[in-house]
C-alpha cells in the first residue's frame, strides 16, 4: 500500500510539474505602448491593425496594449500615467514603448517659435521647453518605475519630417529633445533604452505621411524594425524581419495642408533678412 500510494503521489508530482512548466511556456511578454500621435499611428487610417506596435507584437507574439493619444504631450502623459486602466497593464509590462515629446513643441505656440527662431535667431524658448520636457520625463520614467521596476523602457529619438525653413527650425527643436534624452540616459544607466527612429527615418519623403508629420505606413514598418533589432538585441525578442499581419494604408491630406507650413517658412524667411538689414 506505501509503495503504490509513494507511486501514485510521484506521478501526480510529474504531471504537476508539466502543467506548470507548460503554464509557465504559454505565458506571453506583454507589449505597452505609450504617447502621442506617432505612437497612436495617425499617419495611417487603420492605425489599430497597422502601426508600429501591433507589428512589434504580431512579429514577436507578444500581448499588446497600446494607450497612445493624439496630441499628447508629456505632462499629458503624466497625468496618464494615473488612469487606472494604464496602470494596470504598466503594472503587468515586459516592455513598454515611448514616444513623447514633439507636441511640447507644437503645442507651445508655434509660430511665435518659428517667428523667433526663423526670424531673429532667438531659440530661448526652445531650451525653455526641452528642460521643462527633461523635468517631465523624468517624472515619467519615475511613475512607471513606481509600478513596475522592471520593465524595459524603449524611448525613440524626435525625427524630422518638414524640409525648407521650416524644416530647420524643426530640427532645431529635435536636437534639444534627443539631447534631453541622452543626457537622462547617461546619468541614469540602465534605466531606458534609447531607439534611434530619427535615424532610421532619416530625411526619404516616403517614410511620412501626407501630413509630412506623422510617420506613413513604410513609416512604422521601418520603426518595428527598428525597435525588433533592439530587442533582439536585448534578447527579448526572436525575430527582427518585422510580419506584416495587415497592409497600412496611408490618410490622405490636401496639399494646402503642407504648402501653407511652407509658405509660412519663406516668409518668416524672408523677414530674417528684412531683420538683419536692419540690425547690422
């Protein structure tokens, strides 16, 4: 009788064991995605099936959460970041993507900003609102850290989609956010993972919508692909060759849209050197 009950608790300890152990294999890594409009993917009209988070996630089989809103800057992702919903899946995240920080641009009267730095060269606003988005980001990285330690945090570079005068204002502005997020990176080792969209970008019209804002639906194939060599580069995922489960299909702007930035960009142009005849 000891033998045969000795025999019976053996087996139901292997098969314990194998429903554990296939437990543990079914379990996925959870996907969160956060931010604004590049993050939601307004560059495409079927963001939900289509953006770069979905391809990251159906690429590696992960669960996929994404919480990004249009025009969010980051002290809305702050306040976010208290919603109890987000919380709850920042609280069960593996890895969490982030890209924030163009709208504290863009939401900060921006043709008083392209006035000041097109025109008279003035870009004190400029690094007033990159340190007010260093201040801010690391308020974020604080809270998600509150929740969940350890997470990995994949930050992605500010790119530049304008050309012209517009365009180098732009640039301007991406310079201070990347450089913010360098300099939180070098004194805080460890904690985020810089992803260089801006680079991967780069300047090829193709990879922005009709906006020539958001990223077009090669667009956010190019930054899953980005982001699936980072994480095989960190082991967390298999696979960098992004799947494509369903085509993007990129939003359609009138073409006013974008002549009226550049027509705004010749003119203040125009005016800077209007403004340094009169300085010299």
């Amino acid at each position: 009788m000891k033998k045969l009950t000795a025999v019976t608790l053996t087996i139901v300890m292997i098969l314990c064991s194998f429903s554990i152990l296939a437990y543990a294999q079914s379990e996925k890594p959870f996907y969160l995605v956060l931010g604004d409009s590049i993050a939601y993917g307004s560059g495409i009209s079927n963001s939900r099936e289509a953006c770069y988070g979905k391809i990251v996630a159906d690429t590696n089989g992960y669960e996929y959460s994404n919480h990004a809103i249009p025009g969010h800057t980051t002290n809305n992702l702050i306040n976010r970041l208290k919603e109890e919903t987000v919380i709850n899946d920042l609280k069960k995240a593996d890895i969490i993507s982030i890209s924030i920080g163009g709208n504290d641009f863009l939401m900060s009267n921006l043709i008083g900003l392209m006035f000041d730095s097109i025109v008279k060269g003035d870009y004190t606003e400029y690094d007033r609102i990159a340190d007010g988005f260093y201040t801010n980001f690391c308020e974020i990285v604080r809270i998600i850290n509150s929740y969940n330690p350890d997470a990995v945090i994949l930050m992605q570079t500010i790119y530049n989609p304008q050309t012209g005068y517009i365009g180098e204002a732009y640039q301007q502005g991406a310079d201070r956010l990347n450089a913010a997020m360098r300099r939180y990176e070098a004194e805080n080792p460890g904690e985020i993972v810089l992803v260089d969209v801006a680079a991967a970008l780069g300047d090829d019209a193709l990879n922005y919508a009709d906006d020539e804002i958001h990223p077009s639906a090669q667009g956010n194939e190019i930054i899953a692909e980005v982001i699936l060599d980072k994480l095989c580069e960190l082991e967390l995922g298999t696979d960098a060759e992004p799947v494509i489960a369903a085509e993007g299909k990129d939003i359609q702007i009138p073409v006013i849209f974008t002549i009226s930035l550049r027509i705004i960009g010749t003119v203040f142009h125009i005016l800077s050197v209007i403004y340094n005849l009169f300085n010299i």
